[in-house]
C-alpha cells in the first residue's frame, strides 16, 4: 500500500484559530456563576459547618428551583451518595420536605449502601445505576470524599489521583458534575485537607465556615465564574414529629441570610437630614459588629447597642454636640417606624 504523502495526512493535533474558538459554545452552568453543567467540584468545611446541610439543599435546589442563593440554576437529576452521617439523613430530607414543600426533593435519589471511589467494580456498578435510573447528565454528589475512599492517604498525590481518576471516570462516563464533600485540615484557614492536587483539578471549589453562630459559603474557586463573593446562611430548625417519649424530632434546614450591607442599599431612606447620617453611621457599625441575634433578632444578624449609634453620631449629626443624643433619638425613631431599622430591649438591627 501507498503511503499517505505527508501533506495529505489528517493532522495528529487539530490546530484551532481564533475564529474556531469563538464560533464553540460558551462553558454552560449548573449553577450559574458558581458550578459548572460538567466537571468536579468540591464542597468542604469543618466538622460542624453545616457543609452537608448546605450541600443537601444545593441537591434539592438543583432538583427543581430556579435559583439557589441568588444564583440561576439550570435543574438537573441529582444522586446523593451519602457515605457519612447517613443514620440522619431520613430526618434532613423530611425536614426539607416539610419546610419547601412534598415535592421538593422529587428528582434526588440516594444511595446510602457502602461505596468506594477506589474500588472499580464499584464504580461500574454506580455508573450502570446511573444510568439505569435514567439520571444520566445530571449532578452525582459524593458525601464525604474520605468516608468514600477508605484506607486511603488523603495527603498521597497516588492516592489522591486514585479519588480523582475515579470522579473522572464518573464524570466522563455520565456526562455529568461530580462534587465531593470534603473536610477542611487541622488549620482551617490552609485549605481543605489532603494534597493539593485536588484544588487543583477542581473545576470549583465552595468553602463553608462556622463562626460562632455565623456561617458562611464561598465560592473559594471557579474556572469560569467570579470567586470570592460569599453567602451567609442560617440553620433553621424544623420539627418533624413526636419520639416514643414524647419529645419533639428536629432537623435542620439552611437559610440564607441578607448582609447588613446588602439590606442597608437596599432600603429606601430619605436623601437628606439626620435619618439619613443615623442611618449610615449604622451601616458602618452593623457591618463591623460582633453581636448577633441579641434583643430577638434573627440568630445570624448583626446588632448594635442604641447607645453605641448615638455616641458615634456625635461629629457626624450637624448640631450642637450637647443635642446629638435628642436628635439622634428622634432619627432613630424615624427609620423605626420607615421600617429601616429594628429596635428592641436596646439593641438594633438592619429589618
């Protein structure tokens, strides 16, 4: 046989212009911003953050919600493999339920039976279940990446490969994205725990954290969106029934919550006059206050002492120093009763 003279031979790496990038389709979104429709993602935080909880409300959102925290959601299929905490999880999906409605979970399924990422016959076996389910492209949550692995070495780059040929595999095989919840190290400001080179092949990364009474997600990575914003969120709790001894069963449920700052532009407050001064004064206070949930506000909201907004109008409210605390009452009062602010037992709140 003839050989293919070399100007005729299909070329070993296709050489793509400018023009050829720009007529491909752009990166579509689950979330909008935030995940992608196809890749890895990996939702970690420490032990008491409320990564799961956050996590099982992003897989009912994704099942059926226009948008989740803000964000667009295009809705999806959604398995969660619940490999830790599973003993729970009947109540979360009830409280859910309870709290959005019978439906809300209506195109989540879950598997809670053992499963490992390194362990091939498995792997076979979720991608025929997948597939079998009918729930091909959609979104395969895997809670936690370490109850998932067992035996492995988080902090091995063979290891670590290992879990994430195996969400690859998952990924490629069911054209679909694949998040694995994941624990943050001993030092949560240095990251989520084990090698690095799971940042690194993550196509998104959501770090949730715990402070106090506070939480908060971040969209710590994004290959095509814009990180570093965060959401604050609460966790609500729900009564789902009566035990044997009479005694209430709860779950949880997340929340999220406005920021002061966010609520503060919002409001609609007079252009001028003393209202408004208060009311920015309050603004820079709220958004730098280490107080929440006093005076029966919402757990996560951030409060200041009336004392506190007064003594720091002074200078600012144009009137004689010795009638700032008259006039900065009778401001306050104003935006109490605008609506704009809340004020009880001494302490305010942003409404």
């Amino acid at each position: 046989m003839a050989a293919i003279p070399p100007d005729r031979r299909p070329p070993a790496y296709p050489l793509l212009t400018a023009e050829d990038l720009r007529g491909m389709p752009a990166t579509q979104y689950r979330v909008k911003n935030v995940l992608p429709r196809e890749g890895i993602a990996v939702v970690y935080g420490a032990s008491g953050s409320g990564k799961s909880f956050l996590t099982m409300d992003l897989a009912a959102a994704l099942s059926g919600l226009e948008e989740w925290h803000g964000h667009r959601v295009a809705s999806c299929d959604v398995l969660y493999v619940c490999q830790e905490g599973h003993n729970g999880l009947p109540q979360r999906v009830q409280a859910y339920c309870a709290y959005h409605g019978a439906d809300a979970c209506h195109r989540v399924r879950y598997i809670t039976a053992s499963f490992s990422l390194l362990n091939a016959g498995n792997i076979a076996m979720l991608v025929e279940s997948i597939e079998s389910a009918g729930i091909y492209g959609g979104v395969v949550i895997i809670d936690t990446l370490s109850a998932a692995s067992p035996g492995a070495d988080e902090n091995s780059s063979v290891d670590m490969g290992r879990i994430l040929a195996a969400a690859a595999r998952i990924r490629e095989e069911c054209r679909c994205l694949v998040i694995l919840v994941h624990h943050s190290g001993k030092d949560v400001a240095r990251g989520m725990r084990g090698h690095s080179m799971l940042f690194a092949a993550a196509d998104a990364v959501i770090k949730v954290t715990r402070d106090e009474n506070r939480r908060t997600w971040e969209l710590e990575k994004s290959k095509d969106g814009l990180d570093g914003k965060s959401h604050p969120f609460r966790l609500a709790v729900v009564e789902i029934g009566i035990d044997e001894d009479g005694d209430p069963v709860t779950s949880c449920v997340v929340e999220p919550e406005e920021r002061a700052a966010d609520v503060v532009k919002r409001t609609k407050i007079p252009r001028g006059g003393n209202q408004k001064i208060v009311y920015e004064v309050a603004g820079e206070l709220l958004r730098d206050s280490r107080e929440h949930g006093k005076g029966g506000a919402p757990a996560e909201r951030p409060c200041i002492q009336f004392d506190a907004l007064i003594e720091s109008c002074i200078g600012r409210l144009p009137v004689d120093p010795k009638r700032t605390q008259e006039r900065g009452q009778e401001a306050i009062i104003g935006l109490v009763n605008r609506g704009a602010l809340k004020l009880r037992d001494g302490w305010i709140w942003v409404t």
